[in-house]
C-alpha cells in the first residue's frame, strides 16, 4: 500500500494540522504521519508520547482501520531526493483562517 506522508513536530496537534490530514484521507487515501522525536525546548514542549496521545484523540477510527499510521523519525533538517524517485511533492492548500492557524501562538497562551 502506497501512503501520503505528512513529517511534523505537531506542537500541538491543531485544528490546521487535522483539516490537512482529513483532507487527504477523505480522498480515500492512506496516510503515514513522521513525528519528529524534537528535544523539548519552549518551541517543541510536549514529549514524543504526549503528541502520539493527541493523534490517538483525534484519529481514533483511521488509526484502528490502518487508514492512519503514526511512526517516529529523527529530528530531520532537510529531504532530499534524487530524480525519477516514485513520488511526488504536493502542497495542500486550505482556506485563509485554517491556514492562519499557529502553533507557536497556541503554545505562546499556554
């Protein structure tokens, strides 16, 4: 099975962050989330297990029905790819208010 893979601190998870992965898995495709394993810091304050809960609480069903799968990398810099690779890069557009949506605010009232 091929997914669409979506690579992020998520610090939080936020409404942002779910309409992107809805949006994908409401075209019927599967979907493969990398957290990033981040040192806590001010800018990425909650642990590893703490974000892997919020997925839980908010996919639920998918990550039950392998719709949704969670892994953990390595606090990556860059992706890199050569040519003729087998995929592709696709930039998610939503509208103006959920693209508006900040984590760094959200942890900023917290």
């Amino acid at each position: 099975m091929k997914y669409s893979l979506f690579i992020g601190r998520f610090q939080p998870l936020h409404a942002g962050h779910v309409a992107l992965i809805r949006k994908v898995l409401n075209e019927g495709r599967p979907v493969l989330v990398a957290l990033r394993d981040t040192i806590r810091s001010d800018a990425n304050p909650y642990s590893l297990g703490e974000r892997t809960a919020q997925f839980y609480r908010e996919f639920l069903p998918e990550l039950q029905h392998g719709q949704l799968r969670l892994m953990t990398i390595p606090d990556i810099e860059e992706v890199c790819h050569g040519r003729k690779v087998g995929w592709g890069i696709r930039e998610i557009r939503l509208d103006e208010a959920t693209e508006a949506i900040s984590a760094t605010a959200i942890r900023a009232e917290q």
